[in-house]
C-alpha cells in the first residue's frame, strides 16, 4: 500500500496499489480504482507513480534477500 495526502493537504491514507486502474491529472489527481472508486489526491501523477515503484522495489528485494 501506497501513503497518499488528500487535497485538503492536512490528511493522509492509504490506498492498494495492486489495485489501482488507473491515474490521470485533470488538473487534479485522480486515482480510479478497480473497483470504480476515484480518489482525488495532491500528489502529481508522476509522485504517485514513483511511490508505487519504491514500494514494489521494496518488495522485490525483500523476496530476493529472503532466498
């Protein structure tokens, strides 16, 4: 899971990112869930996209160094 702001700024949460559709900025975030859901959020595109990146890398190595 993915730490997200949103757009009030003052609050955060978590979202499933195995989960996530997709994400598109019209001028806000939003991230549309599988299940239909969207969430707007502060993040840009690119931020919520790197999150995910780190979070799957951390995983990776956590598996590979678990061999």
């Amino acid at each position: 899971m993915i730490r997200v702001t949103r757009l009030n700024g003052v609050e955060g949460y978590w979202v499933n990112d195995d989960m996530i559709e997709f994400i598109e900025e019209t001028p806000d975030t939003i991230i549309s869930m599988i299940s239909g859901k969207k969430l707007p959020v502060a993040e840009k595109a690119e931020e919520v996209i790197r999150l995910i990146n780190q979070r799957r890398a951390e995983l990776l190595s956590k598996n590979w160094l678990n061999r």
